[in-house]
C-alpha cells in the first residue's frame, strides 16, 4: 500500500504524477482534482463531487483501493459499489 503525499492516505493504485511540480506521485483521487483544478471546475461544486466520486467508483469496481474524495481514510467496496467497511 502507498501513501499519497498530498492527502497523506493508503492507496494500492498506479501512482500519478502530481501537475504541480512533475515529480511528486499522488493517488489517483488527488490526481483527478489537481486536473479539475486545471480545468476551473472548482472544490466544493457538485460536478467536481460527482466526478471524484465516479473516478473513485471505476476503480472499486476493479478491487483497487483509492481514498474516498472527502471521506474515510478509504475503504472497500462491493460490485454495486456499497461499502463493505469504514476504515479511520
């Protein structure tokens, strides 16, 4: 398990490389708002919660843990995408 270096959780996903200084790996959550930010789509509007919450989707649905955008620590899904625990 890794620890992404901007939101400090565990993740098991492919790393991405942070836009901010082209050298930091970060979760794929905190990848996916860094080019929400670049795009203008700003935190905390409804488009950018359904967005994360689906990039975070896509990648339960294939058994790989990502942190929850604004939630738990992280925590594993079933096929419909229901969380099977909390983890803190």
């Amino acid at each position: 398990m890794k620890i992404c270096q901007i939101c400090h959780k565990p993740y098991s996903a492919v790393p991405a490389l942070s836009r901010k200084d082209n050298k930091t790996l970060i979760c794929p959550i905190c990848a996916t708002g860094e080019a929400l930010d670049a795009a203008g789509i700003i935190e905390g509007s409804k488009l950018r919660e359904d967005i994360l919450q689906m990039v975070s989707k896509g990648y339960a649905d294939q058994g790989i843990n990502v942190p929850i955008p604004g939630g738990e620590q992280y925590a594993e899904r079933d096929h419909s995408g229901a969380f099977l625990q909390k983890l803190h």
